[in-house]
C-alpha cells in the first residue's frame, strides 16, 4: 500500500511532469468518500509497466511521489492501459473505475486514519471571519462546534456545525481546540466571563487576533497552567483568501504547548489545516508580528480607510496604479471599523507608524505649497 489522497489539482500536476518527461503513464482513479470533498485517490504508473515488475513499478511512483512531497496514501486495485501501442508516445487518460465503497479495506483505513486525526473545534465568535474559517475546517473532516454573542444557529447548521449560544453547554462538549475569533475590542470581556473550568483540562487554546502581543498577554493570565497555547494570524481574510490560501502568510507563535507528544502532535495537527490549504507558515513571535504588522498591515488599512472616506469613484481613464488604490479600498474598507480601531488600540507600535504617516503626508504637501510659494514670490518681486 502507497501512502495517499489527492486533490484533482495535484492528480494534474503530477500527469503534467510525468508528460513532461515523456512517460508513460497509467492509472487508476477511484472517487471515494463524500464527493462534496473532491479528493480522489490515484494509482499511476510510469515508465513502462509490461517492462517491469508491477512492484518494481510502484516502487517508482512511490519515489515520484515523494520527489514532489505527496504524503499520503493510495491503493493498487488493478492496471487500465491508456493509448495503442502502435503510437509513440502514449496520451494519458484518467480513467475512474470504481467510486470507492464504504466497505472496501482501504475505505475502512483511510477513515481510521482520518478520524485519528479528526479534532473538534470549538470556535468562539462566530461572525464573519469565525464563520469563513470554519467552512475550512469543516471541509477538512474536522467537527466543529461554536458559540457566540449572537444566535447564529441557522447559519450553523447549514454548515455542519453544532451551535451553542450558552458557552458552558459549548465548554461542556470538551472541544480538543478552542479558537477565538472574537473581536480584538470584546476578547478581554469574552475571555473573562467564559466558564473556563469546564473545558477539558488539556484544551489547545488558540487566537486568530489580528494583533499579538496582546491575546498572549492575556491567554497567559487567565488560562489554567495546563492549557496549550498558540497565537495564530491567518494574514488573510474572507476577501483574500476566497478561493485559496495557497502562499497567504500564516503568522504562528507556539506559546506553550506541553512537552508530551500527544500535545505536540495535537498542535501540529491543527496547523496543518493551514499547511495542507497551502497557507506560508511562518514562525514569529507575538511580539516581532506586531511590529512588524504595525508598519504593513495598519499602514494599508489606514490608508484603505482614508482613500474610502474619499468615496473615490471609478473613471473612464483609470490607471493601473489607481485601479489598485480601489482594490485596496475594497480589501479594508469592508472589515469592521472595531477591527481597525483594534488594530491602534491593541498594537503599541501603532502610534508611532501613525504619526510617521502623518510626518510622511505633511511633508509632501510642505514641498509641494513650498515651490508654489517660491513661484509666486519670484513673481511679485520680479526676481
Ligand atoms: P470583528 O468585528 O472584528 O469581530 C466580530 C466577532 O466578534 C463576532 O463573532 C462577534 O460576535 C464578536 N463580538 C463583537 N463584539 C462582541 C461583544 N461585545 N461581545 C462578544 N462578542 C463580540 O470581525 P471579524 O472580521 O469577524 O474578525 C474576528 C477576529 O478575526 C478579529 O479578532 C480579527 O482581528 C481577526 N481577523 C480578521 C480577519 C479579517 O480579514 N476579517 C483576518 C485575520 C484575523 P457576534 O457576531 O455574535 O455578535
């Protein structure tokens, strides 16, 4: 057995390089599992299989595979040749076979595997980037439930996910991950009046804030010792990141996660959602994003606000560059203001990045009024 499940993406991708080389290429699709997920799981040979052991064969496909860092898992059921052979070079042709069954050896495992690795995610907030990661998770096979302010129950359901609006009926459930997904204003509130204690003893506790320093300041003084912690920041939102997260910067500071390895494994099992969706992990401390984030992401959104407040309006001569401006008024002005004014009130680095903004602005416009000055003095005095 070969380690696998493929998304049709990465099917295509790997048929594209083994063309590329002029292989030949055989294979077997087999659509298994819930089709809303789309995977499927391939078993392709190259090279000349009736030239070769058929282990010798997969033996190859393996090394390919892992050549292009596929890890996962997939079955030989049986070999379907695609071309003639009076032809040179062989097209390739995916052939699906046979829609996996439910009760089929390598369904039952794959499963397994999966609901080992299934956790339940408990989001707390459940608004509009709460509601966007959760169809992810969903769509990972993980189980999610949720609890916010409001009563998003409806909303819930359609998406698989249980909801709570009384939080200890929510805690009670014993989520392996809590996330929060509050607003940066309401987390102290929220965090403090939760019902902490009936969460399981070991929860993984985790933040998506868009600021840092803070939600790990507060995590690591009101969560109990033996709580995990993880700050994350998705640098992406349900505009940017619609359709894919592939290359979208995930930030992530392991901020206490227990020695023991189901811990570890616990945490980097969650991350890899983000992995496997193609997000950049990066690795920094809470500190380090929000200076850095102070001076990019609360600078754009500064000035995303500024050119919408301007109610700038398309025209019939519009620039590349000003076609960007727009777009940048599209990417922040629809977030909340509370999310902005959290990116200020909770980033200690905002202040000054505001005032440099501020200096930067006065001193264009200073250059700018000090030639028309120079101007009209050499006019009246005839100089
Ligand atoms: P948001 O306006 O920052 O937060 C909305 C969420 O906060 C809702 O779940 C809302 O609950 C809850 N909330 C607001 N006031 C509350 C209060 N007084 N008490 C309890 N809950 C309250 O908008 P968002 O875009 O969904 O962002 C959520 C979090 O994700 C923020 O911390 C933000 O920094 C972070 N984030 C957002 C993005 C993005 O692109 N939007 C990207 C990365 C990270 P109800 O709906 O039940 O009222």
């Amino acid at each position: 057995m070969l380690p696998g499940v493929f998304t049709l993406a990465k099917i295509r991708r790997f048929v594209k390089i083994c063309q590329k080389r002029r292989k030949f290429v055989y294979g077997i699709l087999n659509s298994p599992g819930t089709p809303s997920r789309k995977y499927l799981e391939l078993l392709v040979l190259t090279h000349r299989p009736h030239s070769i052991s058929c282990k010798f064969a997969l033996r190859r496909v393996r090394t390919e595979l892992q050549a292009l860092m596929f890890t996962a898992q997939f079955t030989p059921i049986t070999f379907q040749r695609t071309g003639t052979k009076t032809k040179r070079h062989h097209s390739f042709r995916i052939q699906a076979l046979d829609a996996a069954q439910p009760f089929d050896d390598e369904s039952k495992l794959r499963t397994t595997l999966e609901q080992q690795k299934a956790l339940t995610i408990g989001v707390i907030g459940f608004g509009n980037f709460g509601q966007f990661l959760t169809k992810r998770f969903v769509q990972r096979g993980h189980s999610v439930i949720a609890t916010s302010r409001g009563n998003y129950s409806e909303k819930a359901s359609d998406m698989g996910v249980k909801f709570f609006q009384d939080a200890d009926d929510f805690c009670e459930e014993h989520p392996d991950v809590v996330i929060v997904c509050t607003s940066i204003l309401s987390t102290e509130s929220t965090l403090r009046n939760f019902p902490l204690q009936r969460l399981k003893r070991n929860t993984l506790f985790c933040d998506v804030l868009s600021v840092k320093q803070f939600p790990k300041q507060l995590f690591t003084q009101l969560l109990p010792d033996n709580f995990d912690i993880l700050c994350l920041h998705p640098m992406f939102g349900p505009d940017s990141g619609k359709d894919s997260w592939k290359n979208l910067p995930l930030v992530f500071d392991k901020v206490r996660i227990g020695q023991d390895s189901l811990r570890a494994e616990r945490c980097a099992n969650f991350l890899e959602i983000f992995e496997s969706e193609g997000c950049r992990m990066v690795e920094m401390s809470c500190e380090e994003h929000d200076r850095q984030a102070a001076s990019s992401q609360f600078i754009t959104h500064t000035v995303g606000r500024m050119l919408g407040t301007m109610e700038l309006a398309e025209t019939t001569i519009s620039t590349k560059g000003f076609e960007s401006l727009r777009s940048l008024v599209d990417n922040t002005y629809n977030d909340s203001f509370e999310l902005y004014y959290g990116l200020f009130m909770y980033n200690k680095n905002a202040t000054t990045e505001l005032s440099r903004l501020e200096f930067a602005f006065a001193k264009v416009k200073s250059e700018l009024f000090d030639r028309l000055h120079e101007r009209i003095r050499n006019d009246v005095f005839d100089e």
